[in-house]
C-alpha cells in the first residue's frame, strides 16, 4: 500500500505564498504522474496541477501563473509552491499518485486557509 503524507498547509494572507510537500513511501520515478487536488467546503474535488512521467505540467486556469507544481524524485517528493495566494484558494489540498491507468493513490490532505 503507498501512502503519501502531505504537510506545508496552514495559514496566509491574501498575497501570500505557502509551500506544499507530498512525500510517497515508495518511488515516484515510473509512475504516470503526481498531481494536486483541492476540495473546498461543499465543492467538488478539483485538479490543480499535475505532473507527468515525462515531465509534462499542466495547471487549472484558476492558478496558472501563480502556482508551480515539481518533484524530486531522489526525495519521493512532489511539491506546490503557491504564490500571490486568493481566498478562492482556501481548500483541503490533496496529493494524488497515479501509478498506472487503473490504479492511484491518495494522500490524507492539508489545509490551505487564505484570509485577512
């Protein structure tokens, strides 16, 4: 079973940044991709970002340009670096390892709050 722990979640103001983590217990070299999810409260889960085996990088309109998505694969981790943070941005932000096209994997979530 993989399990992926997220951390970096917390507070900020609007305009601010935080940093996301998403470690695996296993490599993330050959799978097909990691991805970033967010839920907000009584919303649909929604992709953020996403990354691919070769490298491809795809954003949600809603936060291209001020998100980036990269991996360390030495260090099984994926990481969100958000900037210039909007309240619309607070949500449960959830890791996602696709490991193959029939099977993924979740990570627990952390909490992303953006207010004054």
């Amino acid at each position: 079973q993989v399990q992926l722990v997220e951390s970096g979640g917390g507070w900020a103001q609007p305009g601010g940044s935080l940093n996301l983590s998403c470690v695996a217990s296993t490599s993330i070299f050959n799978v097909v991709g990691m991805a970033w999810y967010r839920q907000a409260a009584g919303k649909q889960r929604e992709l953020v970002a996403h990354i691919l085996r070769d490298g491809n990088i795809h954003y949600v309109d809603s936060v291209q340009g001020r998100f980036t998505i990269s991996r360390d694969t030495a260090k099984k981790t994926v990481y969100l670096r958000m900037n210039s943070l909007k309240p619309d941005d607070t949500a449960g932000y959830f890791c996602k390892m696709i490991k193959s096209r029939v099977t993924s994997y979740w990570g627990q979530g952390t909490q992303v709050t953006v207010s004054s």
